[in-house]
C-alpha cells in the first residue's frame, strides 16, 4: 500500500533539492496548474501576497531574485500531516542592494493533490503554522 504522506514529502524534498541546484524547471513538473502561493512573511516578499497558477510563481521568485543578490532555502524537517507537509526552512540571504544579511527561519505548508502540489502557505511563526494543519 502506498503511502501518500510520504510520497508527498519524497515530492516537497526533491522541490527543495531542484531550488538548492537552481534548477527552475523541476518544481513545476509538481506544481497544478492552478497552484495558489500565499505569504503571511517570509523572505523577500510583502506579508499576505498570494500568487496564482505557474505565471504567479514565476513572478513571486522574479519578486525575491530582485531584492536579494544571493539566497538559500534549506528545509531542516519534513512532516507529513494528511494531504500536508509541514516544511521548516533555514533562509539565508544578501540583500541586492543594501548588503543586509537575512538569516532565519519560516514554515511552509504545502497540500498536495494526487502527487500535485496546489497550495503552498508560507508563515514566520512557527506556531501559527502548527494551527494551520492542526497541529495544535
């Protein structure tokens, strides 16, 4: 028997590892048409910004690539919650023009349809996240 949440998670990594070697194709493989990306905070993008379908995508990394020169996002836990996985993600960033460093952390949850990634909800708080997927 095939287990979904950790096929889900399988996915969610590999999306990871695509950004991590800058590979901008691979995630959208994974993406629905219709994905729909919402930050409640995060890096490089303004707190209740929701993005739509892969052109939305395109623009909220085109977004964060015009404010920082350098950035990672490395997931440090997985966890698979139903149709979710809960992501915490080290960030590291420069600034492009003012230098600043940004280090921190932010939780993504992402839903998953059918091997299909359809939401992705980005939250600084780790708390807040845990809610969201009913963790507490």
């Amino acid at each position: 028997m095939l287990d979904i949440g950790a096929s889900n998670v399988e996915i969610v990594r590999g999306i990871y590892e695509a950004f991590a070697q800058r590979d901008g194709a691979t995630p959208f493989k994974h993406y629905a048409p219709d994905i729909e990306w919402e930050s409640r905070g995060g890096l490089g993008v303004v707190a209740g910004s929701v993005y739509h379908g892969h052109d939305g995508v395109n623009a909220l990394f085109h977004d964060v690539l015009q404010a920082f020169r350098e950035f990672e996002f490395r997931p440090l836990e997985l966890t698979a919650v139903g149709a979710h996985v809960l992501v915490t993600v080290h960030e590291h960033a420069l600034g492009r023009t003012s230098g600043v460093v940004v280090d921190g952390r932010h939780y993504a949850i992402w839903t998953l349809r059918n091997g299909m990634v359809t939401r992705v909800c980005v939250y600084p708080d780790h708390a807040e996240a845990l809610k969201a997927v009913g963790l507490i």
